[in-house]
C-alpha cells in the first residue's frame, strides 16, 4: 500500500513537472517569436503590430479563433476521401516541346501549385509536391489526386512565389528538393525559415514591395488570412498575393484568403488590370468558422471582378480534404456564382488537373 501511494505521488510530481516545462517551453517560444515580429514592425503600416501581423478590415476579436471555436470545427463531419481521381500526368516533353514552340500557357498542378510559363520564364506558385501537407509524412491530410508533374520532371524555374507558411502551401520536401536553383519570394518573416533549410536564394517582401528579377517584376499584395506553422505561434511572418509582370503581360496569384471588399479592389485599381489570376474557391466550410479567411466560390468571382482579371483559373481545391464541404461542391457553386455574375465560361475557368491553358 505505501508503495502504491509513492507511485501516485511520483506520478503527480512528474505531471506537476511536465505542465511546468511546457509552460515555459511556450513562455520562451512566444517570447523568441514576439522579439523576431518586433524586427519587423512599422507603424505606419495598418498591417504591422508589436506582435507581428494583422489583417486591417478584420476586428482582432475574429481573427483570433477561441480553442472550443477550432475543437468544434475540428469534430464536424468531413467528406469521405475519394480514391484516387484520374488526372492526366504531364511530361517533362510536352512541358519543354511547347516552351521550345514559345507557347505561353498555365498549368495546375494540384492544389494552389501552378506553373506558368510566360515569354520565356517559368513560375512555379506554393510548390507541394508531398504526399501529406503535414509537418510528417506518416499522419495528416493526404492528397486523393497526384501532382500533374513530378517534381524531377519540372523544367528548370526562374521564380517561386510563396503566400505563406500553411503546410499546403509551405512543403519542407519540396523546397529541399528544389532549393537553390530558382528564386524564392516570401512576405515578411520567411526568410530565415528557408535560410535554415540552406535556401540562399529568397528575397523578403512587404505588401506594396516591388522587386525586379531576370526580366520579372514582382508585387507583393494583400491577401486576408493568417500565419501559423507550429503550436507556439500565429500571425509572426505574413500572408501575401503576388503579381507579376513578365513584358506587357500580368499575372495575379491570390495564394489563401478571405473576401473583405477593400484589398481587391485597391490591388485592381493599382496594379490590375491582370491578364490571368490564380484565385482560391475551396475550403470554405464550415462558414461560421472559415468566413474570414477562406473565400467560397460566389466570393472568389467577387475577386476577380475586383481585381479587374481578363481570366481567372480556380485553385485551392480537388487535392486535399481539409474541411467540410463536399469534394465537388466548389465546381457545381462556381457555375452557379457565373451564372449569378454574368460571366462567361472562359472568363472564370474551372480547370483539370494536368490542363494546359493556353495564354
């Protein structure tokens, strides 16, 4: 009996000792990471904050979800992962033969992964080429639809253009794969993370920051969404769209957001208009707790009007179950919003994995 009462008391003291670590385990990582976003700071941008970044036309009561808010939304039903979906796979061959024919075109690759190839330059956006988006390999969301291209079959890619450092958007595997043969562009924050994967090749952007590159200039924009890679830390580097110009033709990726109708219209007065977008229409449900950072189709032709797009191509879908809407619900609900809008087929298109279109 009194052995069974030590055991219970050690067993306290190493629970007692273990919650006691962990506190100062996060004490110290929200303190590292608070120091690193001060660096950063600017108050004469509406977007900075002592503790990193915000989003401006969000009240900070909404972006900052509660733990009940997410164990709710984390216990709602998903959809059933379907088998495998057949895709046409794209050869490095076609992918060289049509550039070497000075053919101009944009190919989904899955998810928010696209290549576009404009008056001879080749940008590749959010590369996830991994199995899971996940910090593992064995455990979390995994793809139900395969790359269009493997990575070894990739052409030789002048820039990478990165939103921010969701795991769907931000792959470890696929920048160390990929590393320091094309240029990376990151918002604010990123920088060292790819520094300490050996990743010389990054330039850091603000919104509104413009870079010039092997003939490309490029636009880090506004987008409304959030930051978060570990446990200890959210909204410490920033979110971003991209534009980019190559010559007389532009080019909008919208990475990951929600709608507020402020950002888009200022990037389509100031920047547009755009010849092509890239703009998010999955991962929307449920509403009540995605509204303000995940754009649902009606609100994903809002962007291309804002914006002032020629012709926008949907991403952020057909690759991963991430929340609760069914698997085709984006398609049938772009229809719909077209319909709604006026807009024609070629003017929203909902694209094939593996598709090329032609610019």
């Amino acid at each position: 009996m009194g052995n069974l009462s030590l055991s219970v008391q050690q067993e306290k003291k190493f629970v007692k000792s273990f919650i006691i670590s962990f506190i100062a385990i996060a004490s110290i990582a929200i303190l590292i990471s608070s120091n690193r976003s001060k660096k950063y700071f600017d108050d004469s941008k509406p977007h900075h904050t002592l503790n990193g970044f915000t989003n401006p036309y969000l009240s900070k009561e909404t972006q900052n979800k509660k733990i009940s808010d997410l164990i709710k939304m984390m216990r709602e039903d998903r959809p059933k992962t379907p088998d495998n979906i057949a895709i046409k796979t794209v050869k490095l061959s076609e992918i060289e033969g049509r550039i070497k024919d000075r053919q101009n075109f944009y190919l989904w690759i899955g998810h928010s992964t696209a290549l576009i190839h404009i008056n001879g330059k080749n940008i590749l956006t959010d590369p996830i080429f991994s199995d899971r988006c996940s910090p593992v390999q064995f455990a979390g969301p995994k793809r139900y639809s395969n790359p269009a291209i493997s990575i070894d079959s990739l052409p030789k890619i002048d820039l990478i253009v990165i939103s921010h450092n969701h795991y769907d958007h931000l792959d470890y595997q696929t920048v160390k794969r990929i590393g320091n043969s094309a240029l990376w562009a990151v918002p604010l924050g990123l920088k060292k993370w790819f520094n300490n994967q050996g990743i010389e090749q990054v330039v850091e952007m603000d919104w509104f920051e413009s870079y010039q590159y092997a003939g490309i200039k490029v636009n880090c924009l506004p987008s409304q969404h959030w930051s978060k890679r570990t446990v200890f830390k959210s909204f410490d580097t920033l979110w971003s769209s991209w534009g980019i110009e190559v010559g007389n033709f532009k080019f909008w990726f919208a990475g990951d957001t929600g709608y507020n109708d402020v950002q888009f219209k200022a990037i389509g007065r100031d920047y547009g208009p755009f010849d092509l977008a890239a703009i998010p229409m999955g991962a929307y449900e449920p509403r009540w707790f995605m509204k303000n950072f995940h754009v649902n189709p009606d609100e994903a032709v809002q962007i291309h009007l804002d914006v002032d797009s020629k012709k926008s191509v949907g991403i952020h879908f057909g690759t991963f179950v991430l929340t609760t809407e069914p698997i085709f619900d984006p398609i049938k609900k772009l229809k719909i919003a077209r319909q709604k809008y006026e807009l024609k087929e070629n003017h929203f298109i909902i694209p094939k994995i593996g598709e090329f279109i032609i610019l």
